[in-house]
C-alpha cells in the first residue's frame, strides 16, 4: 500500500519548485512593472517557511547539526557568488579592467578603506563592549559591495531607463572586484587578533607575525595567486572555446552555458589549493570575453531567488532580539547609520575623480546602493570558521576574548544583510510610486487651478460680479 514520503528532501524540493514557479509566472509583473527585486521576494518566502513561521522547513534538522548548516550556508554562497562573477566578468565590454583603472583603483582603494573603517566605527560605537580589532572584523564582513544585488539593481527596465551605461559597467565591475578583495581588510583583524588577543601565545609574534601572514599569506597567496591564477584560467579556457568553435567540435547549445562549468572549475580548485575563487572567478570571466564572447546563461537568475530564500530559512531570526550583543532597537539605528553613511559620503567626495558619476543624481544613486548581501555571508562564515580555531585547553573552550566574537558578527552581519535586501528592495518600488502620487496630485492641482479660470472666465462674460474666491479668509 502507497505510503507518504515526508521527508526533508521532498519538503524543500517541493516548496522550492512551486516557489520557483509561482515566481517565474508573475515575475515580469513583479520585476519590471512593479519593480520589486527577486531578492526581497524570495528573501520573505523563505522566511515564511522557516521554523519561525509556518515551520515547513528547518534548516538545523535537516541539515544535522549546526557545522554541517553553516557548511551547506557556506558552499552554497560560494557556488552562487562564483556562477554570478563569472557572468558579471564575461557581461563587461572588452578589456574593461584595463581602461577604467584609475576608477576601479579610486574604489577599491581608499573608498574601500574609508567604507571599512567607517563601518568598523560605527559598530564599535553602537557595541560598548566590542573591542576595536573585532569590530574591524565584523565590518569587513559588510564592507564589500555585493555583486549578486548589485547585478539585480542595475538590470532591468528601471535600470535602463535611470541609470546610464557607463554607471551600470562600473557597478558591476566595483562589486565583483571588492567582493574578492574583503580579503585583506577581513585578515588583517583576524590576524592580528589572534596573536595580539588577550588569550595569544607569547611565543607566537605579536603583531610582527601577525602583519606578516597577512602580507605574505593574504595579499600574497590569496589575493594575487587568485588574479593570476583567475587570468591563466579565463584565457585558456577561451582559446579552447574559439579553437573547438573555429572546428565545429562544440554545439551551440553548451557554447551558451559555458561560463557555467568554468566557474565550477575554478571554485574547486581554488578552494583545493586554497586561494580566493571568487576574485579568480571574476577575473577570469573578464579576462574570458578579452574578444567579446557572448554567452547568456540564464541559471543566475535560479540561484538568486534560490540563495535568498535559503537565506529567509536560515536566518537566525531570534538573535535580533535574544542576544548578548545589542538591543534590537540599537540594531535598528545600527543598520540606518550604516546604510547612510558606509559608501554614501565618500562617492560624493570623490566623485569629480569618477567620470561616472559627475552629476549629482549619478553619485546619490551609486553611493546609497551599495548592498550587503552573498559577499557578507560568505565572510561571515570564513570569520566563524577562523573564530573556532581560537580555543585553548583540549580544545571545548574559547579564548576569554573571542568567547563572544561568534556572537557578535553572526548577529551584526546578518542583520544587516537582511536590513540592505530590505531597504534596497524597497526603495525603487517606493520611490516610483511616491513619483506617481506627486504627478496624480500636481495634474489634479492643475485641473482645478483650469477649472476654476474657466469658470471666472464664463462669469465675467454674463456681466455678473466676480466671486470672491481669492480673498483671505
């Protein structure tokens, strides 16, 4: 006799494929007329079946325990942050990194520094007791740009009506570029964390040995290998291409989708030899279309929706407001300071150095969204995982001055994520229907004011007084 199969697999394979589908069927609707990003929509799906809602899936049972949730967390951030700067290199025009170079540097370099240590502060402020090195961790989780929101605001008929062509090229290639190079302001806290803390080894360094694997071990092995390694990768594998298609050996069908196994090679192998695959992944993509491939893969869009409705089930909802760290209210005007003065400020002081974005308009636009979102939770687990090399004794106990560190970034980074989605997800949709009301009311102002010509106009022509309508009352 047939039975009932409930299990995890089938639960989440189910709710899913009908979310996916759902979506799909109305997603021109909710994308181009209403402009509401995938991300917020599948971000509140997920939250709505997460075991703090109608509890149809909890990620902690299904996954076993909480290394293997944060594992899957993880690698399935990987694989989307991957795929996706793969595509963002590939969509760039020809030899992009190399003509906007003083741009991307300007970016890169000191508004990146100057996000990261203004994101650091405003952190360490709101948490009293959060020593500075952590929250220069914490904030380096948040610094970078993400490159998978990022690609959703600048896409689209919104986009392409509002935002010009120069503006969207560098978003993308700003986001993919210090999505890979968190890196170095995420280790340079670690390390120094590890062997200046409170609970370090005397014989470990100090400092002096702390600023050295950064340089070497950060900058060195993990940054620039990963240029290399991203550039040697992306240009073979385009010879490759155009040899097999010059010949007829490949079909045009996976022609289309090849960005799509590239970047599963260069995850794999990056993370074998232990190098930063999401910077090799969008170096290579760029270094790929060098003689303007087109490939369109449209798997991306699957791997939004899919990542921020794990991300709605995963989320540590209860933390915002059951924690040691910070009041939920203090979250709030944490994530409002954030998200106002992290990128903002300096985009407008800098912004007669970018030819992008010389007016006003363009500044506001590029400064305010700059969104938290896949790069966050990727460092925020790579942060975790260097945290439970901290202990002492046999192992079970965490150094006296990391005991809260765990804590502290998993609470901070992900509210902050969700807060960006939100807010970011919000403010198009917002602000074209605030437009809509502000055109509705000046053409009914406008209307009467006609109305009411009219109507003195056709008085006075009968010889009758004029009404007193202009006096004061």
């Amino acid at each position: 006799m047939p039975t009932l199969e409930v299990s995890h697999f089938n639960i989440v394979l189910s709710l899913l494929g009908g979310w996916l589908s759902l979506f799909g069927l109305v997603s021109y609707l909710v994308k181009e007329s209403l402009y509401i990003s995938e991300a917020l929509i599948s971000l509140l799906a997920g939250a709505a079946f997460s075991p703090y809602a109608a509890n149809l899936i909890d990620p902690l049972e299904y996954a076993g325990s909480r290394i293997n949730l944060t594992s899957a967390t993880l690698n399935f951030t990987r694989l989307v942050l991957g795929i996706q700067l793969v595509i963002a290199g590939i969509q760039l025009p020809s030899r992009y990194l190399v003509k906007e170079w003083r741009s991307l540097a300007l970016l890169l370099g000191p508004i990146m520094t100057l996000m990261w240590v203004t994101t650091s502060s405003i952190i360490w402020f709101m948490i009293p007791r959060l020593p500075f090195l952590h929250a220069l961790a914490i904030g380096a989780c948040v610094t970078p740009t993400d490159p998978v929101l990022s690609s959703v605001i600048v896409k689209g008929g919104f986009a392409d009506l509002n935002i010009s062509k120069d503006l969207q090229k560098i978003v993308i290639a700003e986001s993919g570029l210090n999505d890979g190079l968190g890196y170095p302001f995420l280790f340079f806290a670690l390390y120094l964390i590890k062997y200046t803390g409170v609970g370090a080894e005397t014989e470990s360094g100090g400092a002096a040995h702390a600023i050295g694997l950064f340089l070497g071990e950060t900058c060195g092995y993990v940054v620039l290998l990963s240029i290399v390694y991203g550039a040697i990768v992306g240009w073979v594998a385009k010879r490759l291409l155009r040899f097999c298609d010059d010949r007829g050996f490949i079909d045009h069908e996976y022609s289309m989708v090849f960005a799509i196994p590239l970047s599963l090679f260069i995850l794999g192998t990056c993370g074998l030899i232990g190098s930063d695959d999401i910077l090799a992944c969008f170096v290579a993509g760029n270094v790929f279309t060098w003689d303007d491939c087109l490939l369109q893969p449209t798997i991306d869009t699957l791997l939004n929706v899919a990542i921020f409705m794990w991300y709605g089930v995963a989320c540590p909802w209860n933390l915002f407001w059951e924690n040691d760290t910070i009041s939920f209210f203090n979250l709030i005007v944490l994530g409002a300071l954030i998200l106002l003065l992290r990128r903002l400020p300096y985009i407008f002081a800098f912004r007669s150095l970018l030819p992008q974005t010389r007016t006003r308009k363009d500044a506001a636009f590029m400064g305010f969204f700059g969104p938290i979102g896949c790069s966050a939770m990727f460092y925020l687990y790579i942060t975790m995982e260097f945290v439970n090399g901290l202990k002492v004794g046999d192992g079970q106990e965490f150094r006296e001055d990391v005991k809260f560190l765990r804590q502290d970034v998993r609470v901070v980074v992900w509210f902050l994520m969700i807060c960006s989605v939100v807010v970011h997800g919000l403010c198009i949709p917002l602000g074209n229907l605030s437009l809509h009301l502000r055109r509705a009311a000046s053409g009914n102002l406008q209307l009467g004011l006609q109305n009411y010509r009219t109507g003195a106009s056709l008085l006075s022509s009968e010889g009758e007084r004029q009404p007193i309508l202009g006096r004061r009352l």
